[in-house]
C-alpha cells in the first residue's frame, strides 16, 4: 500500500469531479491553497456532458421569488447559498470563461453553443492555470485512521490532507460515476443520511400491449397535467410528455414527479390527469364531441371535429372503458382531465437525480459534518431536490462554492488557533 507523507499545511482534498467538486475547487485554488481534486471516473464532469447532450440547460431565468419555490421545503436552506451565487452570478461565471449564454423562450439559461463540452474544457483549463491537480481512476474507500483511502490504478493509496470537501453526487446514473457508495461509509461514522429516492423520474402504468407496441417512444405534445395530493394541494404543469414501455416520463412528469412520488411512498391512490386539449374549454369540447357523427367510426368523429389522433386519441381508447369512450358526455370529461393511474417511480438508476442524502442537520452553516471536522460536503449528495430546467446545477454551483468558503473560514480559524 502506497502512503503518501504528510501534506503541506493547507493542502486539501476534493473528492468528486462534477459540477459542485469542480466549483469548489476553483475557489479553494484561486485562494492560495494547494488543491488535489480526485475522481473514479477516467475523465471530469461526465454527467454534466450527458445532460448537455441535448442542450446544457444549466440555470433559469425567472425572478428569484420563483426559482427558490423550485427547492420545496429546502428553499430556505438553499437561499443564502443561491443568493450568492445564484442565475445572475452563472451567466457573469461563465462570460469569464469566454462562454456566452442565452436565454431561451421558456426562460431555461443555455450555452451559446448549447453543448457542454466546450464549458466544462474552458473550466478545466482555468482550473490547471489555478494549479489544481486532478487525479482520475481514484476511487475514494474512506477514511483508515486520519488518512483518505483510495484504490487508483496502481494499487491502494493513502493521504493526509488539512480539510476534505466531498462532492460524490447522489444515487443516478450510477455509470456515469454518483453510485452512491460513500453512503454505507458515512453513515457507518453515524451521519445522519436521509434514504436515496428517485428525483425527476418517470413513472409505472400498467399499459396494454396492444398500446405498448403502437405508442411507446411517442411524445403526447401540448398537454396540461394536474395532479392532487392527500392534503389537497393542486400541482400543474404544462408541456409534453412521452409514453415508454413501462409508462409515462419527460420534461411535464419530471416536473411533477416529486409529489407524484411521494404520493406514492405513502401509499395513497395516485392519479395523474391530462388535459389533452388545453387550448379549448370544456364547453366547447362537449360540444364537438356530443355532434352527431353519422356513419363515421369514433375515431375519424375525433379526429375531424376536435382533432384528436395519434397518440393522444390512442389514450384514450386505452384509459377509458368501451362505454365511456363511446358516451360523448364522458368522452369530453377524460379528454380534458384523462385519469393516468401510476403504480410505482421508476427505479433509482434511472432517475434524472436523486432526493435524499446527507441531512442538513449533519452539517453546520458552512456545510461542514458536524461528526467529523474538517470534512465539508455539496452537491446532490445532500439531502435537496429540484426540478429539472436549471435548477439542479445551480444548486450544485451554489452549494459547492458555499463549501469551499466554509472551508476556507475553518482553516483560517484552525490557523488562527495555532498562532
């Protein structure tokens, strides 16, 4: 076994090569101190590239009222946090890094380039000037007495450093590298972890074969859903969706997928509505829907006097029984509020992000463990969530350079100490 002598004073360790790991330790290394940042992976950021595939919506532009509603019942924790570092301070972040950004129609905040790569390059590259020295195929085991334990290519490793910031990302796509292993290490040292969920997630239907083989992979466009919890409480969202195999996902489910899945944990009846026809109000699709049809089949009647088809027609046909469908009254019902029952999320590992995580009452206000000085955590290792459009990165960013400055404060106190 590899050890390696004592670090310089000041020298730390980041564990964690994504969004939160890489923010942390650009503010670390711009403040003097001697970073080594280390990751499993062969190469940084790969789940920041794989949600960049399509486009890296990386924060959003709604006004700051809004965008802490998106972090639910952690929007106060998070305020401070997002409020210094928050879509504004992004966009001037990275105009630094010679990357423009543009806001799109929905408010969602994109790269000029729209891709991820050339971002996280630039970021990298600063982050080398910075003399960051960043360490891959270094798989962190814990702790072995005061020391960080890693298995790397060329055998087992051991480490002192002055401080540890962990950003180890939460329990999806764990092929991309936030396999969540640092959970069992963690709370074997008695910190305290809420359970991994699902987050921005799809969902369980039990659909017909018949509807499987003709709909999955189809998006149903231009759809409003609704939702109603156990309390009461109305949740909405507007968008598209798409069917899969096992149900429903995308962008409109994710949205709502929290209260979905909660609804679900505890048990309750959990019924997901469509409106199918947003644009027209109920009085007119009951209209268009009791018209006489003559000798057309229900289908063509649809299609001709509502245009209802494809997919969304299809819906239909599968969610309501045969004398519903052909009852125009109740047929014009499902079509602006379509019942989709939900069985289950979907597992973990497929989740866009996860919930759950390092509980905030575990760490003080500079997001350092209580249990274990000198060891710092961000990211989605912590125990928020958010929606999908930008707000999981910025919260990322923000927590991560909020544990940087909690660590910076605790070494010039522990300096201040020895003096």
């Amino acid at each position: 076994m590899t050890v390696q002598p004592p670090s310089a004073q000041n020298r730390v360790a980041i564990i964690g090569g994504g969004p939160a790991g890489l923010m942390a330790a650009e503010i670390l290394a711009g403040a003097g101190l001697d970073v080594d940042l280390y990751d499993a992976m062969p190469s940084l950021g790969r789940k920041l590239l794989m949600a960049g595939k399509g486009g890296l919506n990386i924060t959003h532009s709604e006004d700051s009222t809004s965008f802490l509603q998106r972090y639910g019942t952690r929007a106060g924790w998070l305020a401070p946090q997002l409020g210094q570092f928050g879509p504004d301070q992004i966009r001037a972040w990275m105009h630094g890094l010679g990357i423009e950004s543009f806001v799109g129609s929905s408010g969602r905040v994109f790269p000029a380039q729209m891709k991820a790569a050339p971002l996280l390059r630039a970021w990298l590259h600063r982050l080398r000037q910075l003399g960051v020295r960043i360490h891959v195929r270094h798989r962190w085991q814990g702790w072995q007495g005061d020391n960080l334990c890693f298995e790397t290519p060329d055998g087992p490793l051991q480490l002192k450093a002055e401080a540890t910031l962990l950003a180890l990302g939460g329990g999806s796509w764990p092929q991309l590298g936030s396999d969540a292993a640092w959970l069992p290490r963690l709370a074997g040292l008695g910190i305290e972890i809420a359970p991994l969920r699902p987050a921005n997630c799809g969902f369980d239907i039990h659909w017909s074969p018949h509807f499987i083989e003709r709909c999955a992979g189809e998006p149903v466009k231009n759809v409003h859903a609704r939702f109603t919890d156990a309390q009461g409480q109305i949740h909405t969202r507007s968008g598209e969706c798409l069917i899969s195999a096992t149900g429903i996902e995308g962008g409109l489910v994710y949205a709502l997928s929290a209260p979905l899945r909660d609804s679900l944990e505890a048990g309750h009846d959990t019924v997901l509505e469509l409106d199918l026809m947003p644009a027209r109000d109920a009085a007119w699709v009951a209209r268009e829907a009791a018209h006489p049809r003559g000798a057309r089949s229900l289908a063509s009647h649809l299609q001709s006097r509502l245009g209802l088809k494809g997919v969304k027609a299809a819906l239909l046909r599968e969610c309501l029984g045969a004398d519903d469908y052909r009852n125009p009254e109740r047929l014009a019902i499902a079509i602006k509020a379509l019942p989709l029952r939900l069985a289950a999320p979907r597992p973990l590992h497929e989740a866009i992000s996860s919930a759950g995580g390092i509980r905030i009452e575990a760490l003080d206000e500079g997001l350092m463990l209580h249990a274990l000085p000198g060891v710092f955590c961000a990211g989605e290792m912590l125990d928020w969530e958010a929606p999908t459009g930008g707000y999981l990165l910025t919260a990322c960013f923000a927590s991560g350079r909020a544990a940087a400055h909690g660590l910076l404060a605790w070494l010039d106190k522990k300096d201040k100490a020895r003096a």
